[in-house]
C-alpha cells in the first residue's frame, strides 16, 4: 500500500449535522460532453491532507454505447496507481444511484443541486516480478480475483470463505447456462426479415429521445414531464404564463402550435395545472424560436428569454466551434423531438398535423418519420398524431434502407 497516500481508517464520531430548510434553485444534470464533479472513495483507506494525486477521467465514446456513460477514473500517485469504473461487476452500488451535491445560498437560502458521479478504486497491482518458474506458473497465470480468492481462502474469515465458494458456485452456473443459450442459439432459423427488424432498433434517432419508459402502463409515465422538463425550471415561465392567464392576447408572431397548446391549457379546472402547462407551452415556443435560428444568428438569440432558460438550451442543443456558436444535425433532432413530446403533454397526447407543419421547419415526410419514432400514431379521421398505447412501433420503411416516395 502506497504509504503516501493511504492510512488505515480510524473510526470517528459523525457530527451532529444542523436541518436548515431551502428552496431549490436550479438542477444540473449529467451531460455526455461534460465531465461533473466525482464522488471518490478508496476500497482500502483515506486520503491524506499532503497527497500528491493525479486523476484522470475516460469515458467510452463509441456510438453504439453513447447512452451507457461508461467511464474508468484512475489516480496515480508516485507509487502507486488505484482505478474505478461505474459498470460491470465490479462498479460499487452507489454508481448505479443518482446523487446530487447541494451548494447552498446563504443570503438567498436558495440551493442549487449538481448531479455528480461515485466511484470507489481500487489498487492496481502488477505481477510479481521473479525468475522462479515454479512462481511464474502458479501467480502470473492468476488474475486479480483469483489472488484474492486464494488470500480469502487462505488466511480469510469464515465470512469470506463462505463468499469465496458461492461465487465458485455461480461462476459454474453461469458457464452453465451460457452454453446452454449457445445451443439453444445455434438452433434458431434467422429470416432475412428478422435481420432487417434489428437493424431498425438502430435507427440514429432512437439515440436521441429523453428518457423513455415503453413498457409503462400508463401514458403519463412514457415521458415523464418532470424528468424533461422539472418544476424548477419551468419557474422561469412563471410571470410570463401568468400575465397570460390573466387574459392577456399572445404575441402576434406566435405560432400555431403555441396557441393551441394555450387554449388546451386554459381548459384545465385546477389552476396549479393550467398554469404548468402554460409554462410548458412557452417552453415549446422558445424552443421553436431556437430551431427557426441560424448559425450566424445564434449568438444575440433568445435575449427575451430567462437567463437560465437561454443557457439551458445553448448547453443541450448547441457547441462551440473556433469560438462560434454552433448547431449540428444530431442536436436540432434532439431539439424537435423535445419539444414534440413537450406538446404531447400539453395537449392531451394529441396534435394536429395542420399546426404542425405551419410551426415547425419540416417536411410532411420526416414528420412521419419523426413521428413513429417518438411512438405516436397517425389519426386519419383527425388529420393529427395521437401518442397512446400501445406505443407505434418504427415502420422498415423508416429505417434508413428504403426512403419513401
């Protein structure tokens, strides 16, 4: 053990920690081009006051995996290297957990909430150098598990015996099963139209939808609002959704979309409602005001909206580029299909095709497009999409392999 780093841990006394009550600011998420603050332990002590440390953070950048966020952080120190990853087997519990840090206000009593990541290392160790072939044959051709398997066994408690043989269990169980699967595999006839389904599943705008629940049981929870679109930050369309609940006209530039999103939303009985998703309505707004931008025009845009609301979308929707503001295809998709699905919820889980094509910059085709992966059908009798389930499953035609005439 790296002495310059680590002590053995002591046990101390938790403080008695005071209850302050606060109201909560704004919440910062985890965002894939981002690195936020790390929550690091060590499997083995604490670190020092005077520790010289050097951290590095990977993160697996490949398509295929972009959602899964998986990242090693590794420490160096002058003697010795820890590593912790945040998947597999080996990634502590608290990995899988979200958790927040609170950085608290004391003149406003406001809290801002910043999502951070928990990784727990663990040494590296190398093998053991020697010219002894006997020593070659029994440790270098161990793993890590298995050397500590053989110390648990060895000179372990009864505790960690006991473990060590269940995990020996499991192992053959496993082994067990996966040759089963394989010979179960090995017998199933693929058709070419199964083939062209799996392909479907990785059409590149299914990457680009929010968090989405296909298998929940009502319509409300596909989509959660709160998850796209929490209370704290739609507090900032307060005062705006207010003046015109109070009967004040739209501006007259508004387009289609918004206003019968507002008339839906003045139809709700409970106030608290009507005037969330008035707030809702003016989110999808700006975001339609943000897609009808150029490039060249991105950088004085949105000076009418909330300070928070105009950074929010710069973050998710938008990069910089040799000091220019940019937006590419992949973050103008994710734009429209926010907002979508943003007006879904307004409007009851239906939209009128008609308000749709006038309001957004899109082609009946890629509408459709759009559309089905989102998971809303199209009503002939209505002229509209309707999102319900079952949820529309993504047509061959859609795929990308055969364009529709």
């Amino acid at each position: 053990m790296d002495s310059s780093l680590i002590e053995e841990t002591e046990t101390h006394i938790t403080p008695t920690i005071k209850k302050r009550k606060c109201l909560i600011g704004d919440v910062h998420l985890k965002q894939n081009a981002k690195a936020e603050p790390l929550l690091v332990s060590f499997s083995n002590g604490r670190v020092l006051d005077n520790a010289d440390l050097n951290g590095t953070l990977y993160q697996n950048i490949s398509t295929s995996k972009r959602r899964m966020r998986q990242r090693v952080f590794v420490v160096d120190t002058p003697k010795m290297r820890y590593a912790g990853k945040n998947f597999g087997l080996t990634a502590g519990t608290t990995s899988r957990e979200s958790v927040f840090i609170g950085v608290l206000d004391k003149n406003t009593g406001k809290m801002e909430l910043v999502e951070t990541s928990s990784f727990l290392l663990h040494p590296v160790l190398e093998d053991i150098k020697s010219t002894n072939h006997h020593l070659k044959d029994t440790v270098h051709s161990l793993t890590l598990d298995e050397k500590q398997e053989q110390v648990a066994t060895s000179f372990g408690t009864k505790k960690a015996k006991q473990y060590v043989n269940r995990r020996k269990q499991y192992q053959v169980n496993t082994e067990d099963m996966a040759l089963a699967i394989d010979q179960a595999a090995s017998a199933v006839d693929l058709k070419s139209e199964d083939l062209e389904q799996d392909g479907e599943e990785k059409d590149p705008l299914l990457s680009i939808l929010p968090e989405c629940d296909r298998d929940a049981s009502n319509i409300e929870d596909v989509y959660k609002l709160e998850v796209i679109a929490p209370d704290c930050f739609l507090c900032n369309f307060e005062k705006t959704a207010r003046h015109l609940l109070a009967g004040n006209d739209p501006d007259e530039n508004c387009s289609l979309l918004f206003r019968e999103l507002l008339a839906s939303a003045k139809l709700e009985e409970e106030e608290e409602k009507q005037l969330r998703l008035t707030c809702v309505a003016l989110y999808v707004e700006t975001l339609l005001k943000f897609l009808r931008l150029k490039d060249r025009e991105l950088k004085n845009a949105l000076q009418d909206c909330a300070a928070k609301v105009r950074r929010h979308i710069f973050h998710k929707y938008t990069e910089m580029i040799n000091q220019k503001r940019m937006r590419n295809r992949e973050a103008t998709d994710r734009a429209m299909v926010c907002l979508l699905i943003l007006a879904f919820i307004a409007n009851k889980y239906q939209l009128s095709v008609s308000a749709l094509l006038q309001s957004i910059n899109i082609t009946r085709d890629r509408l459709e497009v759009v559309m089905r992966v989102i998971g809303a059908s199209y009503m002939r009798y209505s002229n509209s999409y309707k999102l319900q389930l079952p949820l529309a499953k993504v047509a061959k035609q859609f795929s990308g392999k055969k364009q529709r005439k």
